[in-house]
C-alpha cells in the first residue's frame, strides 16, 4: 500500500521544484538560527540569499560528524529548547554521544514518514507490530512504535534481547511484522530450533531489518528460515532515525528514500565533487524539512548509488542500494577509488570459495598493486589437492586447471566492477586468520616502512 501517494509518486520534475523551494527555506533558516551555519556560510562565501533551488546545492559546504561533536551537546539546534520536546542521543563508541533534537512538527514527520516505509514493507491497520529494536536514546525502537501506531497497527513495544519472550509473543499475539536488526532475527530462529518452535507455523509475513548492515545472502536466509519476506530499511539518528528510506516490498530493490523530506547526493568521498546518478560514493543528505536539527549536506559515511528510476511498485521518489560499505573503509588505488565490499561482493557470488580473505594493497615502483586472498571450499581443495599429489608439493594445487580457470574468472569479475587489474591467490581453507570482531581484511603496504 502507498500511503502517501501525493508526495511518493510525486513526477520527477515536481519534486524537485518542491525540494529547491524547501532547500533556499531552509538554508536561510539556518543562517539566521544557528551561529555555526552563519560562520560556515560566509568563511565558504555562500550568500543564503542566492541559493534557490537544487542547482545551488552543490555550493554549500558539507556538515561532517565532528562538526556534531565540536558542537555538544546543543550548539546545531535551530530551535529554542523550550520548543524542544524529544532529545535523542547515538552512543559515541568513544568521547561524547551525538545529540538530536525534535519539535511536535519533527516527531509528527518522523512518524509519518516511518508509516509509509513500514506500509512500504507491506504493513497496515491489520497488522500486529513487534517492535524488537531498543527503546531509549537510540532512535530505532521508538521510531518504529511511533509509526507503527500511526499507521494504525497494533504495536508491541517489547524493545531488544527477551529472545525466549520475543517467541512467545509472536506466537501467543500473532505477530504479523516484526522490525529488529537482522541478525537478532537469525539468532532468534536458532533459539526457536533449541525450544522446538516451528516458526515457518507462525503468522509472521514480513520481517523490517536494518540498523546494521546486512547482505543479499542473509535475506534469503532469513525468508528461506522464517517463511517472510525481509525488507531492509535505513535512517541514521542525525537525520531522523529509522524512516529515511525503507525498500518496498514488491520489489525489494533498493530503499525508497522519503526524498520529500531528504535530500540525497552522492559524492565522491576523496573530492567532495557530486557524482552522476548510479555511480558508488558516499550518501550525503540535506534535512529540507527539520525544525531543530537540520543538517545542510550531512556527509553520512555510507557508501551506496542512487536511481531515480521508477519502481515496479509506482513511487517515483529516489532509491538507495544497500549500503555496502562506510567511506572510511575507501582505498584509493592507482587513482581509483575501491571500497573492499565492492571486491567482497564478487567473491560472495563464487560458490566454490569461502567467505574469508584478504586484501593486499602495495606499491611496486610507482605502480599501486591489489592482491586478493581467499580460501576456497574443503571440498574442493581436497578434490584438487588429491589430484595434483605426484607433483609432492601440496602448494602445487593452485595450478590445477579448473583453480586457474576460476581465478581468472573471479579476476574478470572484479575488474568489471572496480576497473583495475587485481592478482588472486587461492589459500587453503582455514589458512586466513579469523577475528572475533571486525575482522582486518584490509593490509596496506604503503602505508608502512
Ligand atoms: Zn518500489
């Protein structure tokens, strides 16, 4: 269901007239509300008065998360407190949290917009809403209670972990939806095994995932393990929380981004410099409508690529790709940039290796070099190894016909993605050291000595 036709299916062109009038709107208001606008306009020489439209837009400088840090926990609010009636916080993984603030006007957005992308999702009125992110400072789980309920669902607020609790309810209540991150719902199914809990029985139809980033592998794992249909969403709390762009249900390719509301652009993330759409960068984002915390070109650190193209569903608004990486993760090779999950995504689509490897990025002379190390399957190697043992080294299975004929293959598939010629090296199963947190898949010599 479309539950804002108006302004979802809106014609490209109206849109975007819609967005520029908003855009001079807002950049003036915050010229004049937020001192840390003011100075960063004139030291960029931006003239509010002359920013009028969408075309304007790649003039304005940028807003980074330091800006947010130099600023707590208040310096960016465009309203006076007493107009305040919501703040929410993100937990700064060191120093202070990120601070937001909410008018009625904001929290109502925010809710309406959270309302089209679970309808988005294929909820309504009918539907019984487990709510399973946390409830507090972070924004996902009462974003999507407030939604949930205007959308007319019945809403279970249960917040995170309750793993034996959550199975209960679904099943006890009948929930229809549930909206937590997606590995929780993996981790809920295995519990559900343990207790001998069939939940392909369950009235459960769609699952709402997101708050981490998640792969096309384990959506189908999830849909295959719960029988429903797993949507991504995507909302980062500096611009509101959840509900800046959902995927829709008919689809499920790429995030519908409530673009009425905000703006999005991809940049390149080494120049700053606005790329054509479908091209990689990092998401930037302009609040157009935000009363207390309107950021002006928010860079977000998330790599995607936009489309305007229209949907099978029939929104028109802009959408994102699953977000595939963080800007931070970006190597520049021979002048070009390369995120890792660019290479990860063409590795994952072999089934005759494994998911573990390791890129190497070194220069020889002036010449930037990228190797990709990745184990293959066991099965394999020791199909292989079997058949390469009269040579007596071990090492030798690399050269075995059909691994010569895969590693070519693999390396074709990563030049067409990335555009360098990459060199890889097949390593025995097991060989590639694990972590027990984020793993270090990246090595960069030139970075040493
Ligand atoms: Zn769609």
């Amino acid at each position: 269901m479309i539950r804002d036709r108006e302004h979802e299916c809106m014609g490209r062109g109206e849109l975007g007239q819609l967005q520029g009038e908003r855009l001079a709107k807002q950049v003036q208001r915050v010229y004049e509300r937020v001192p840390f606008y003011k100075d960063l306009f004139d030291k960029s020489g931006i003239d509010p008065n002359k920013i009028k439209g969408l075309t304007d837009l790649p003039s304005l400088p940028f807003t980074k998360k330091v800006n947010l840090h130099e600023q707590y926990p208040f310096g960016l609010f465009a309203t006076p407190l007493s107009d305040v009636v919501r703040i929410h916080a993100s937990s700064g993984t060191t120093g202070k949290p990120t601070t937001v603030g909410y008018t009625q006007n904001d929290i109502d957005m925010w809710a309406e917009v959270m309302a089209r992308s679970l309808a988005c999702c294929g909820a309504g009125r009918d539907d019984i809403v487990q709510v399973g992110y946390g409830y507090g400072l972070f924004t996902g789980g009462l974003g999507a209670h407030y939604g949930a309920e205007r959308l007319g669902s019945a809403v279970i607020p249960i917040s995170g972990s309750n793993t034996q609790r959550q199975l209960m309810l679904m099943e006890d209540f009948g929930t229809t939806v549930v909206c937590c991150t997606p590995s929780f719902m993996l981790y809920l199914y295995d519990v559900a095994q343990q207790i001998g809990l069939d939940v392909k029985n369950l009235p459960l139809r769609v699952g709402v995932f997101g708050a981490e980033p998640w792969s096309e592998e384990m959506r189908r794992d999830i849909e295959e393990k719960w029988n429903i249909k797993a949507c991504d969403i995507y909302g980062l709390s500096e611009i509101i929380g959840p509900g800046v762009s959902c995927e829709c249900v008919e689809a499920q390719n790429g995030l519908h981004i409530n673009d009425d509301h905000f703006l999005p652009e991809i940049i390149d993330p080494d120049t700053g410099e606005q790329l054509p759409e479908g091209e990689l960068g990092e998401l930037v984002i302009t609040c157009l409508t935000k009363e207390t915390f309107p950021l002006i070109r928010y860079r977000t650190g998330d790599i995607t690529r936009l489309t305007t193209e229209p949907c099978i569903c029939g929104r028109t608004n802009a959408r994102m790709a699953r977000v595939s990486g963080r800007s931070d993760d970006m190597l520049i090779i021979r002048g070009v940039n390369v995120f890792p999950s660019q290479v990860e995504s063409v590795l994952l689509m072999s089934p005759e290796i494994e998911p573990h490897y390791k890129l190497v990025v070194d220069r020889k002379g002036s010449m930037d070099t990228l190797d990709v190390q990745v184990e293959i399957r066991p099965d394999l190697y020791h199909e292989v190894s079997e058949a390469v043992l009269s040579l007596d080294d071990i090492n030798y299975f690399t050269e075995h016909e059909s691994l010569i004929k895969l590693k070519s293959h693999i390396q074709k598939n990563i030049k067409d993605i990335i555009g360098i010629n990459v060199k890889v090296a097949f390593r025995e199963p097991g060989s590639i050291e694990r972590s027990e947190g984020k793993a270090q898949r990246v090595v960069d010599m030139r970075k040493q000595g």
